[in-house]
C-alpha cells in the first residue's frame, strides 16, 4: 500500500531523479525506523508539495539549508504539527547523505555551541543514544540556554531552579503532552552532564518538573496472569496474523520485553539450537536472552519442542 501510495505522489516526472532518489531512500529509512504506514505517507505528502515548490523555484536539491526549509513555511498556506520536523528530518537525512553539507557546528567558538557539541558527543559516545534521540533533545537544551543567557554573559553555574521551572511552565500548555514529557527528559539529561562534568556544583536534574498526563490515569499498571491468558487466546492462530500477535504478546508478557525491542526483531536473532534470543535494547545495547519457556509457544514456526514447564504468567525481564 505504501508503494503504491509512493507512486501515485511522487511520479517519475514529476520530480529530478536526484530528488526522487532521495524522496525513495528517505521512504525507505523512515520504515526501517518503526513509523507506521500513515505517518510516513502524510510525511511523504508533505515532502511532495516541497519538491514540486523546490521545482516552481527552480532550486536544486543541493541548494537545501535552513532558510530554503523557512522560505517554503512562510508561503505555505497551512502548516500542520509535525511539518517542520519532517522537513529538518529531510535535511538531516540529505546531509547524511552527502547531498547537502553538514551543519558545521565547530567552526562557532562561541560558548553556547561549545557545551552544546560537548553535550552532543556525551549523548552519543558515553550514552549510546540514537541520532534521532540527539535530534530531540538538542533544540530543547539550545532554546533553554538561548533564552536563559540573552543579552547575559554565559555562565552556566549562574542557573537555578527557578529559572528550569519557569521555562517548563512557560512552554508545556503551548505543546502536546509526549512534546512537554520529551522536554523535560531532555533537560533533566543536559543538567546530569553539567553536573558529572563539573559544570554545575550541584544536580538541578531533580529541579525539572514533572509533566503529568492524566489522560492515562485510568489504564491499569499490570496484567494479572488470568487476563494475560484471556488476551493471548483471543489471538486467531489458524492465521499468520494471529501468530504474529500471539508471539509478540508472548515476548511482552513472558519475557518482559519493550515494545520497541520487539519491534528491532529479526529472523536471524532467534538461536532455536542455543534456545537464545538476541535483544537490542535502549543506548545500542544487545542482550541475549534464554528461550526455554516459550519453546511451546513457538511450535508453529520451528517445529514440535520439548516445551518443559510453562510459565504461567508475566514475570520481570531476565536482563
């Protein structure tokens, strides 16, 4: 569907190959990332109405940078939630690709960018996160520290906990619930580094607000081991679809995966000769993990095993 859905928007033709090419790897990596197939098609919409304005313009792909990106917003009549993501993601993706040149941060002396970069390669090398994680923390510790310090001389130990807190209440009620909880996790990781680094004498992570989201106050914290069954029995496993649904709640239930963990699934990460199971975790982690208990479970796709005793319900995660 969504190839089809990629053709119908984004005809050869309509677009410069170069630009194609692009539009089509970039496809590619936002499914190889986990988006849905709604997400990357509304993605792909908007980019579409980007390149055919690009083209309008007569501006190539390698003339891509920040105020081509604020050019293209000024004249668009409506601008949806997320747009502007999509497009830094675009570009992101360009400079990933040598297309377009990487943002050269380094040659900005200046003490902002410095900590900022210093924060960049903390998250990356002794944190282990993912780029795309990067990319969702920066602007927010960027845009504290901008207007924290402006027309102020920049000095870090100078930040107190009021000055967290008021931008946290000044900001949150103008985003989504997930964007406000996504930065206060990003503040609450810059002040840590300040403090393991020596910036700051004391830890102001524990000063960051805690954005409440009530709407998820009703939903259960667990499962008991009854309703855990009664869930994995309403899976139809005469189908393929009902199969892979009743693995994937076997592997949340019994094995206390997250569902991000599921997700990175492959083939090939099933060991069935080991009775292993490799997971790839948060921070680029990899955890193997035992598979005797669910040998019954997956008969269907490895054969009639020796289950041994079954588990008979939930249980914390063996890591």
């Amino acid at each position: 569907m969504l190839e089809s859905s990629f053709r119908n928007l984004v005809a050869p033709g309509r677009f410069p190959d170069q630009l194609l090419a692009q539009l089509r790897r970039f496809t590619t990596s936002l499914m190889e990332q986990g988006y849905a197939g709604e997400t990357v098609r509304l993605k792909l919409q908007l980019l579409t109405n980007f390149g055919q304005w690009l083209r309008r313009n007569d501006l190539a792909v390698t003339n891509l940078d920040k105020r081509v990106v604020e050019a293209f917003f000024k004249r668009k009549h409506r601008v949806h939630r997320g747009d502007l993501r999509t497009l830094q993601q675009f570009l992101d993706h360009l400079r990933g690709q040598n297309v377009v040149p990487a943002r050269n941060l380094a040659c900005d002396r200046s003490l902002l960018a410095n900590i900022l970069n210093r924060y960049e390669t903390y998250l990356r090398t002794e944190r282990g996160l993912v780029a795309v994680t990067i990319r969702g923390y920066l602007p927010f510790v960027h845009k504290f520290l901008l207007e924290r310090f402006r027309g102020k001389p920049f000095l870090l130990k100078a930040v107190k906990a009021s000055d967290i807190s008021d931008f946290v209440l000044r900001h949150s009620h103008s985003m989504g619930i997930k964007t406000a909880q996504l930065m206060t996790t990003a503040l609450r990781s810059f002040f840590r580094f300040l403090f393991q680094k020596g910036e700051l004498q004391a830890d102001l992570a524990a000063s960051v607000p805690t954005v409440a989201d009530w709407r998820l106050s009703t939903v259960p914290k667990f499962l008991t081991s009854e309703e855990v069954e009664r869930v994995l029995k309403a899976c139809d496993r005469r189908t393929a679809t009902g199969r892979r649904d009743y693995t994937i709640l076997l592997l949340l239930a019994r094995l206390g995966l997250r569902a991000g963990e599921v997700v990175a699934l492959q083939l090939e990460d099933i060991n069935w000769r080991a009775g292993e199971i490799l997971i790839r975790g948060k921070g680029l982690l990899y955890d193997r993990m035992p598979l005797p208990h669910l040998y019954d479970s997956f008969r269907l796709a490895g054969g009639d095993r020796n289950a041994g005793e079954r588990s008979s319900g939930p249980g914390p995660s063996a890591r």
